[in-house]
C-alpha cells in the first residue's frame, strides 16, 4: 500500500468533533452561570469540567491528525477523548444528584424530542477554517434551547443526553479505525512494505539473480550475524515464505 501524507484537517468533517465543540461551549456557559463560591469555592470543579471537554475536542483532533502516520495512536487518542467525556459525564451526573434532577426515562417526551435533534452534513469550500467556525456555531444553535435552558432539569438532561450520544459515537470511530488497522497495517507495516518493494523493483531492473528454490527475485542483504557477519549475499525477495540464499 502506497504511503501519502494529506491534510491534517479530516477532523473538520467528523461529526464527533462537531459534537465535542458543541459540549466544550455548552460546559463553559453551564459552569459560568451554575457553579459559584459556595457550591465550588476553590474553583477546582470549573476547571476539571471545561478541561475535560477541552480534551474531548484535542484528541479526536490529534487522533485523527495522526491517522496517516499511526493508526495506533488514533485509536489511543480517540479513547481519550472518550474517557475525558465519561468524566465530564460523571461529573454532570453528580450535580443533578446534588441537585435532585431525575435522568429523563427514555419514553418520556424531552427524551424523544431530544433524540430528533440532528446535525446537518458539511458543506465546506476552500475556506474551511471559517465553514468549520460557522458549522459549529450554526449547530449549536438547534441545542441551545435546550442545553441553555433556564430551567437546571431540561439543562443538564440535554447536556448529559448530548454527551452520551457523542461517546457513542467515538466509541463507534474507534471499532471503525480497529477494523481499517486489521485491513491496511499501520504506517511502520505499509513503510517496510512500502521499501520492500522498492527494492525488489530495483532488483528486477538490476538483472538480480532468480531464486534456486522458488525462482523469485533475489534481493541484497547483510549478514547480521555468524562468520559471514558484515558480508552481502543475495536472498529471497519472498523470505519468510521462501528462504533461498545465493553468495553474492
């Protein structure tokens, strides 16, 4: 598979990342007006709450940024930015215990209503900061009313309802990007492949001898090892299936 390194902006397309912007502003406008000096006078929950929501946003950003050179560190970041939602879930969830808000039972009405509320697909030109800007801002507008709302039941069962749906979703990206790992290797697989053909290319037009076992090309090597360490000899380009060597 051939390696290309692209734009590092992909995450401007991803829903989850639209999401996540959306709680990061909702959590900063919910703990500017509900937490004060006396329910967190040292300022300790204002901070672990917006943190969280900013992690959210950086990782499934830096995850998916890294797409191209290690899938493996996608899928790690995407988890972050998972586990830093189930924290600002926690979170919320304590406050509507400290404030005896009942979680909406999923046949209510609120809970349906909300559950409608959808996002519209991208629809981005070559100024993309500014669509992306735009997107986020447009978006969060449909939640508002509820996510602002002056009533602290409709509040946090939205904002809690939101956050789930986008760890849903995250945790979704991450089953996706497992089964692409599975399919394509990750960038040091496609690298050595990627320099493994290069060189049997470059055998094939360097008149490199044919195998004596399979009849495959043959590509250079160095002994690593052994009497012979330091020395060239010709193996088989289809080494580990075939194991045929020739003195160079």
């Amino acid at each position: 598979m051939a390696i290309t390194i692209k734009s590092v902006k992909g995450y401007y397309f991803l829903d989850a990342w639209i999401f996540a912007n959306i709680i990061q502003q909702a959590t900063l406008v919910f703990c500017k007006k509900h937490l004060n000096l006396k329910n967190d006078p040292c300022g300790r929950m204002f901070d672990q709450m917006t943190m969280a929501a900013r992690s959210a946003v950086a990782n499934v950003a830096e995850g998916s940024s890294r797409r191209q050179t290690s899938k493996e560190t996608e899928m790690k970041l995407t988890d972050v930015a998972r586990a830093s939602l189930s924290e600002l879930l926690g979170d919320y969830f304590s406050f509507s215990l400290a404030n005896n808000v009942t979680p909406w039972l999923k046949e209510s009405d609120n809970y349906k209503n909300f559950n409608l509320l959808q996002i519209a697909p991208p629809n981005y030109t070559t100024n993309i900061e500014y669509d992306a800007w735009m997107r986020i801002k447009n978006e969060y507008q449909k939640f508002a009313p509820w996510i602002e709302h002056p009533n602290i039941d409709v509040c946090l069962n939205s904002l809690m309802m939101l956050i789930n749906r986008t760890i849903s979703m995250l945790q979704k990206m991450i089953g996706s990007q497992l089964d692409t790992f599975k399919q394509e290797g990750g960038f040091t697989e496609n690298l050595t492949q990627e320099r493994r053909d290069s060189q049997i290319q470059q055998a094939e037009q360097g008149g490199a001898p044919s195998c004596p076992i399979c009849g495959g090309v043959m590509i250079k090597h160095i002994a690593k090892r052994g009497s012979n360490s330091g020395r060239e000899f010709w193996g088989c380009a289809n080494y580990p299936n075939c194991k045929g060597t020739k003195n160079l």
